[in-house]
C-alpha cells in the first residue's frame, strides 16, 4: 500500500520533535513543514522534507492527505478549518481548541468536509494505558468503584520564564489546562464519561495569576468516584511524569501516581500490580492479599499514535481520540477550573 | 505519686483493648470493669481486674479517679453524664457521642461537674503521627501545599451480619466509624477544616449506608486535601493496613498519606522525606533525595491512657478534649451532608 503523504504545519518546540518522530512512522510520507519562522528551514532541511514560510502555500501546491498541526491552541480552529475545507485530515495536538464553542466550529467543519479529526492525547497510546484500560473495561477489577490520581511534582522556575511566561496567564496556562488535562483524558479514555466534577484551586505558593494547586473529586456516568491532588509546586515523583519513565527528559523512580479500586481487585498504576483476594472464603481486611503483575510492552506511544493517524486516513482505523472525544475532555477540564472559581460542584 | 485508679465501661471490641492495655500497665489501678453482657465476666477475670454487670455499681461502689467508656455511641451521652455527676474523669471513645447535640450536653455537663473529659482519638498517641505533626507545623518541608489520603480496606460480609446489621444502617458506615480518624489526623497535623465538598456513594454494596466516599478539603492556612475512601475494594491500603497498630488486619508495606511541602514530601508510614539537595538543580528532571526518620514505636493506646492518667494528675495536657472531638465530629457529619445535598460547605 502506498504511504499517506503528511504535512506538518508548525515545526517549532513541538513540531520539531513530531517531525523526527514522523520520519520513523512506516506508513507514512512526511511530504512539507511549514512555519512562519524561516530559521526553521534548517530543520526541514536536514530531514529532507520541503519548507513552506506560509502554511497555505504549502496545502495548495502540495498533495497532501493529511495535516499534523503542532500550533498553539488558538490557532488549532482557524487553520484546522482551513485544512478541512481543502479535504485534509487532521491531527490536533491536545487541547482540541482553548474553548468548547471553537471545538465545535472545528468539528463541524470536519464533519462538512467529510474529514477525519485525531486529537494528540497521546497517552492513550502509552501500553500502560491500553492495559489499564482493559484490565478495567474487561471487568478484571470487578466493578470499579473509584479511582485516585496523584500529579504532584516541582516544575523548575525556569519553565514559567522568558517566551514560556504565557504558562503564568489564565489564557491557556496553568497546570489544569496544560497538564491535568492529561489525567482527565486517561481517566475518561480508561474509566468512562465523567459527570460531575468539583475542585478547590489554589495559587498561594507561585503566586501566579493561574492555579498552582488543586484538589478535585469526580464522579463517573457508572457511579464510580474519584480524586485528583493536582500540584506543580512540591519536590514529588507521584505523578506520570515521575513515574512512567516516558518522558526521557524527566527524572522517575517508576512508582505509582493512580490507583483504580474496583469490587473484586485494585490496580496500582503504572507498576501494574492488579491486588485480589485468591481465595474466595478468605475474602476481607484480615486476610492476605495476592498481587499479580503484567508483562507490558515499552513502546513510544508517538510513533503508535502518528501510525494510527495514517491508518485513519487509509479507512483502516476509526480515531482512538476523534474531535468530539477531545471536546469532552476539554470541557470536563474546562469545568473543574470553573468549580475552582465558583466553588461549586458542576454537573456536566 | 498514688497510683490512678481507673475503671472501664463497655467491653465489646475496642473496650476490651483498653482492658488488656490497663491489665498491662504497671503504674496504674485497674479497679474494675462492667458490661451489661455477663459474658464478659471471663475476661475480666483473666485480667485480674473486677466486673460488673452495671457500670452505675461500679461507680458507686468503687473508688475510682477515671472511667474509660467504650460503649455504643448513642449511650456516649447518658453514661458520660453520669459519670461526671459522681465527679470521675472520662476517657470516651471515639466519636464523642452520636450527634453534635449530644456532644454539647456532654461538653457541658463535664464542665459543670469539672471532670475531664478526653476522647479516644488513639492515633493522636501515635508516635508516628506525632512525628509528622512535628514535621509539618515545624515547616520542616517548607509550606504545606497539600495532603492525599488512602483508606482503601475490604471489610467482610461478616462484618454486616447478625448483630451488626446497623452498620449496614445510615449513621453506621466508614465516614463515622473509619474516616472520622482520617479527619482527626488531619486535624492534629495540619489545623482545623475551612471548607469541604464530598462525592458519597453506595452503588457497590447497595446497602443504605456509604461505601465509598471521595473528598477534597480545604485547611487553615490554604493548603488543601483529599482523601478517597472505600471499604468495598480490595486495596490493602490505609492506616489499619500499613502501620502494623493492629495486627488483626493484614499488613502491607505501602504509604497511605503523602503530605506534600513546598521544600519536602513525607510519606506515612513509610516515614520517608524527600527534597531536592541542590536549590539550583530543583525540578522534574532532577534526582530526588530520600532519607529516613527515625521514630521509636510504642503502642498508641498504652500512651493514650497514660496522657489521660498524667490530665488526672494534673501533670499533662490531654491531646484532645471534648471541644476538640466536637470539631472533628462535625467535619465527619459535614462530609455525610454534603454527600447528600451535592453542596460544598463552608465553616465559620
């Protein structure tokens, strides 16, 4: 089968990294990057891919069959509809758009043009993840009754510095909507549909107009529960950075950040250690409890992810994250910031 | 010094803790013991220690300084006053009655007749938990940014059966029986309770009464909490289940709090503090330090009784008075209303 032929649109700090990423993906055909700024056509160069300044340009000369949009987030809607209307599928980096009303102006246009969305969560490619998913979903933890997620690390004062300064300001920054958004993804992608969400928010340590510091309870459509401590300012690896290893650039001493309880058994996440009671008459909190671990794959979830993307386009694979799956996950996140502001619990 | 003379009421399962501690303790009288079930007699007996099958003979026969109750919580009230009429200090177990109301009346009637009143919030003896105490407000690891807690232990269908049908009853769940000490632990390390919303919910068991709670909290100061609560889950995870206190419940080594500082994490009771050494290298991609604290174990319960024998004497403080037990029964009744109403509630 021929490759699909990609177009990158972006090939800054993210972009960059994609586009290496991109070359390795079999099925695919990186074709053309474009970027408005032109220092980056070195990148191109090297790579061996054409260099367009004007994003445009590049979609009209070329014949492309898909778009990875490595842009910020206000831009994901104006150019992602721009790309639909000429029939190009797209991949969006998380989060689908900075707004729900903008998802939605973008998955329309989609739907119009009959073009498929993928939006870049990539964690649900992590094999963590797609274990955690059907250890739970295929009833190995009986039913779930609840879920904790810890995400508790120190980010150095460099990242909130310089040309990252936006990071400070409720336009976009802040670790909810930077990084928690990650957790409610995977919570949502292994758990199901969340329903209700509350949170208490906090910004006394940094001091920064976006929160520095959350505590958040969640209630799934099953009537499982949950809890999420969200913090970017304490020396902690209980997070996924900190634990999963899959981020070579971060320290881990691969831990545990989440725990899914479930009637039969308990997963601690991501060691992977699924605890039960073996015999069925010893069965209560003065009985010893059995541990059973799972052999996982180390895969790197972005070539699975971008390979995916290209079975989309071939007709072979439906999105694992389509458009209106990304809306979802912006709009639960979106809601706990605003609980966080009213302080009241919001039903979605 | 003349030895205290103590007597205990009420010799179910936890009172008859309290008399194997007292039958130990070398520097006290244990005087005598009651139960309105005569089978206790046996026990009473084996510890070398007089029974009674009613406490009111008990006190006015004997020469007592303090009474121990272990009774059921709706009789909290009604021996407290009594006892307090006939002028004995009172060690009450935990919570301190059945209801707010009748916390006062018991508060007050303490007061009127100046005895002591302590209430059995053993894990407050703790040398562990005095530790962390010690850590937190001494800012040991900076500003206290959050707390996570884990209760995660299966009780049996045993536990519900027969005589114990009202735990399967509203008022006889895990947020009054098990998460009240989580709150009272909470309280002693970092302070009072501003603010709290919980998600409650008894789909597993389908009982009338909770199995499952997820809270988030809000402490004086700012820091925040969450605690997620299940006794339907084999997790294995939480206080009974990790300090070794009580070796009837299965042991496995596993932190169930983390309080997360700006300059440091402890984990209980795994006793462990991590920092970052270098303030130049502090963030994620760093290595983190870990060192050890120290403690000497000693029996929470065996101190308990000691604080309450030095109130007596006039040579201590109690770790915690009636006043004090109130405002952690009120946290725990709060947590159960606001599960109900789906509000969060604020306090003065």
């Amino acid at each position: 089968m021929e490759k699909v032929r990609i177009g990158l649109i972006g090939l800054g700090l993210m972009g960059t990294p994609h586009a290496r990423i991109l070359k390795k993906v079999e099925e695919c055909d990186l074709v053309a990057a474009a970027e408005v700024d032109e220092k980056q056509k070195k990148v191109a160069e090297e790579l061996g891919i054409k260099f367009y300044k004007n994003y445009e340009e590049m979609i009209e000369k070329e014949t492309l069959q898909g778009v990875i949009l490595a842009l910020p987030n206000h831009l994901h809607a104006p150019i992602g509809i721009a790309c639909a209307k000429r029939g190009l599928h797209l991949f969006v980096e998380k989060p689908i758009a900075p707004s729900v009303a903008e998802a939605d102006r973008l998955i329309a246009a989609a739907k119009e043009n009959k073009v498929q969305i993928l939006v870049g969560h990539q964690r649900r490619f992590s094999s963590l993840v797609e274990k955690a998913r059907e250890i739970v979903t295929g009833g190995q933890l009986g039913r779930l009754v609840g879920v904790t997620i810890t995400w508790a690390l120190l980010k150095p004062g460099s990242y909130y510095e310089g040309p990252l300064s936006w990071r400070k300001e409720q336009k976009g920054g802040g670790p909810i909507l930077i990084n928690l958004i990650h957790e409610i993804d995977n919570l949502r992608y292994i758990c199901g549909e969340i329903d209700e969400v509350y949170a208490q928010v906090s910004n006394r340590i940094r001091n920064f107009p976006v929160e520095d510091t959350a505590s958040i309870t969640l209630r799934f459509k099953s009537g499982a529960i949950g809890t999420v401590f969200l913090t970017d300012c304490s020396p902690s690896l209980t997070s996924w950075e900190g634990t999963t290893g899959e981020n070579p650039l971060l320290y881990s001493d691969f831990g545990n950040c989440y725990n899914f309880f479930g009637t039969d058994a308990s997963l601690l996440f991501p060691q992977m250690k699924r605890r039960y009671y073996a015999d069925p008459t010893k069965v209560g909190w003065n009985y010893p409890i059995t541990e059973q671990g799972y052999k996982i794959p180390r895969e790197d979830p972005y070539i699975k992810e971008f390979s995916h993307f290209c079975r989309v386009i071939q007709g072979k694979e439906i999105p694992r994250t389509s458009g209106e799956d990304g809306r979802r996950t912006l709009e639960v996140t979106l809601a706990i910031k605003r609980s966080g502001e009213t302080g009241q619990p919001i039903r979605l | 010094m003349k030895k205290v003379r103590l007597g205990l009421i009420g010799m179910g399962m936890i009172g008859k803790l309290h008399a194997e501690t007292m039958s130990k303790m070398k520097d006290i009288e244990f005087v005598a013991a009651s139960d309105a079930d005569a089978k206790h007699q046996k026990t009473a007996t084996e510890l070398g220690t007089k029974f009674y099958q009613s406490y009111k003979e008990m006190i006015g026969k004997d020469t007592l300084d303090g009474v121990v109750i272990a009774v059921p919580n709706e009789l909290h009230l009604p021996v407290g006053a009594t006892c307090a009429k006939k002028g004995l200090n009172i060690l009450m177990e935990k919570p301190i009655a059945a209801d707010l109301e009748s916390a006062d009346r018991l508060i007050q009637a303490a007061k009127e007749n100046k005895v002591i009143l302590m209430v059995g919030h053993h894990r407050r003896h703790n040398p562990m938990i005095e530790e962390l105490r010690r850590i937190v407000r001494g800012g040991e690891i900076g500003k206290l940014v959050g707390v996570t807690v884990l209760w995660s232990l299966y009780k049996p269908k045993d536990y519900f059966k027969g005589p114990f049908a009202w735990r399967a009853q509203p008022g006889g769940g895990p947020i009054r029986i098990n998460l009240i000490h989580e709150i009272d632990n909470i309280r002693y390390i970092c302070g009072d309770i501003t603010r709290l919303y919980a998600e409650v919910s008894h789909e597993a068991r389908k009982f009338p009464v909770e199995d499952t709670v997820s809270i988030s909290l809000r402490i004086a100061g700012g820091a925040v909490a969450n605690i997620f609560l299940t006794d339907t889950a084999p997790g294995n995870v939480g206080y009974e289940a990790n300090t070794g206190e009580n070796l009837f419940f299965y042991q496995s080594p596993q932190n169930c709090y983390y309080y997360y500082g700006t300059e440091g994490v402890v984990t209980f009771p795994g006793m462990k503090k991590f920092f970052y050494r270098d303030p130049a290298k502090a963030g994620w991609q760093y290595a983190l330090c870990e060192e050890g604290i120290k403690i000497d174990r000693e029996d929470p319960y065996t101190r308990q009784i000691r604080n309450f024998c030095g109130v007596i004497q006039g040579t201590e403080k109690p770790k915690i008075d009636g006043v004090d037990a109130r405002k952690t029964l009120e946290v725990a009744l709060a947590i159960q209303k606001s599960g109900e109403t789906g509000q969060a509630i604020v306090f003065g």
